[in-house]
C-alpha cells in the first residue's frame, strides 16, 4: 500500500521536475549597453551629459595645462634680449602675440611703466604681482570643473538609485509577488543599481583626472612665480643700468664764507717785537 502511495506522488512530482528541469536549462539572455542604459531610468540623461562634459574637459586641460602654454624658455629668452635693448614697445607687441601666462604678466608690467614714466619701481612690481596671481587662480580654477563633475555624478546616481527603489516597493506595496510584479520589482532594483554604477563610473575617472591637473598647474605656478620675479629683478637691474646718472652739484657755500677775513694779530703796531 505504501509503494503504491510512493508511486503516484513520483509521477505527480516528475511533470514538475522536469518542467523545473526545463527552465533551469533555458540560456539566460544576454543583456547589450543600450540595454542596461535603458534600464536606468531617467537619470541616465543627466549622467550622460556629466560624462561627455567631463571627456571634454580632461582633452581640453590635456591640450591646454602644459609648460608651454604657462611659460617657456623661448619667450624669457626673447623678452631677456628686448629688456637689454629697452625695446619696451617691441616686448609689448611680442607679448600680445603670445597666449602665456608669464606674457601676461610681462605685458601688464611693461604697459604700466611705459604710461606711468614718474612711477616707482616698487609699483611695478606690485602689478606683476597682482597679474601673476590673477593667472594662478585661473589656472586652479578651471580645473576644480572637474572636481564638481566628480562629485555630482555619484550624487546622480545616488538620486536614480532612491527612485529606483521607490518604485520597487510601490510595486510591492501594491501586493503580489508572483509572475508581472516580481518582473516589475526587479525592473525597479536594476534601475538602481544602473544608476549607481553610472554615477561612479563617471565621478572616480573625473576625481583622478582632477588630482593630476591639480598636481600639474601646483608644479607651474611655481615655476611662473620664479620666472616672474627673475624677470623683475633684470628688468630693474636694466633700468639702473641705464638711467642717467645725477650730476653731483657743487655744494652751496655757507654764508661765513663770504665773510671779510679777519686781519691777523701780527699785522698790528706790537711794540715788544721791534727789537727782533
């Protein structure tokens, strides 16, 4: 009586094992890029345009953040000749034909002494002073775009990924977890997951290209600091060279100079020296 029991419960379990058996043995469907990003939701539009201003800005910094474009050894050596000279308006011209920073600060400084003959040299110093850190802090803060890239990504994401979860649980607030509902709830973690994944694969590539650019124009500053006060202190250096010297004039003679001298006491009638 039992193996008859035992019997018919295998052949009610075997139709459903081998159905198991079946879908067990189905080829999972591989899912292409467009298809993940389709998965992500509305926030992949956003972390798409972070991702195409960011590869835009790393060539862009790659093309534009190198010595040659802060300062370079042909410009100092050409502006050294013409300060030599005192070819001031030639130096003028030649720095405006030049997309440098240290062109910058020179042309800046020439034009000042040039317009303000009666000025100080300590002026002029202090307006290259000022013009070089006017082009350090562009120089720092056309890279920080990045460093915002790098942060708001990954807070993108992190947005899709809480609106992704939100839908899951909508979908499971609603009741039911068999067939379409459980489809809809992984639709909905998938979501979130995308998005996060996105946002990081957007920010950690924008972070590190930021660290590189931030050790590259820490390294020019420097080097437009040296260059700058090298070439004040030869221009100075020309401008005493060449000033004309001051005559010296002779000193004015003090009024007990134009005094009557005083007559000697010897030239006096002395009675006690007539016998010498």
């Amino acid at each position: 009586m039992n193996w008859h029991r035992i019997l018919i419960a295998a052949a009610l379990l075997s139709p459903a094992n081998a159905f198991a058996a079946e879908e067990t043995d189905l080829p999972l469907k591989q899912a292409d890029f467009m298809e993940i990003v389709e998965k992500g939701g509305p926030m992949m539009f956003p972390l798409a345009l972070l991702s195409i201003v960011g590869m835009v800005l790393i060539l862009l910094y790659l093309l534009t953040i190198r010595r040659n474009a802060v300062v370079s050894d042909r410009f100092m050596n050409t502006a050294e000749a013409m300060i030599r000279k005192h070819d001031f308006v030639g130096l003028i011209s030649y720095c405006h034909r030049q997309n440098q920073c240290m062109a910058r600060i020179t042309q800046k400084s020439i034009e000042f002494m040039t317009k303000n003959r009666g000025s100080s040299f300590s002026e002029v110093r202090e307006i290259a002073e000022s013009e070089g850190s006017r082009q350090a802090g562009m120089l720092t803060s056309r890279i920080t775009y990045l460093a915002d890239i790098g942060s708001i990504a990954p807070m993108v994401g992190l947005l899709g990924t809480v609106l992704g979860m939100i839908k899951s649980f909508l979908h499971i607030s609603q009741g039911g977890f068999e067939g379409a509902r459980q489809m809809k709830l992984a639709e909905g973690v998938s979501e979130a997951l995308v998005t996060t994944a996105t946002g990081l694969v957007v920010g950690i590539p924008a972070l590190v290209f930021y660290s590189i650019f931030r050790g590259r124009v820490q390294k020019y500053v420097s080097e437009l600091e040296a260059a700058s006060t090298h070439m004040m202190a030869m221009l100075q250096a020309q401008l005493q060279l060449h000033s004309p010297k001051a005559t010296s004039a002779p000193t004015p003679r003090q009024q007990e100079e134009y005094a009557m001298p005083v007559q000697s006491p010897l030239a006096e009638d002395r009675p006690d020296l007539h016998g010498i």
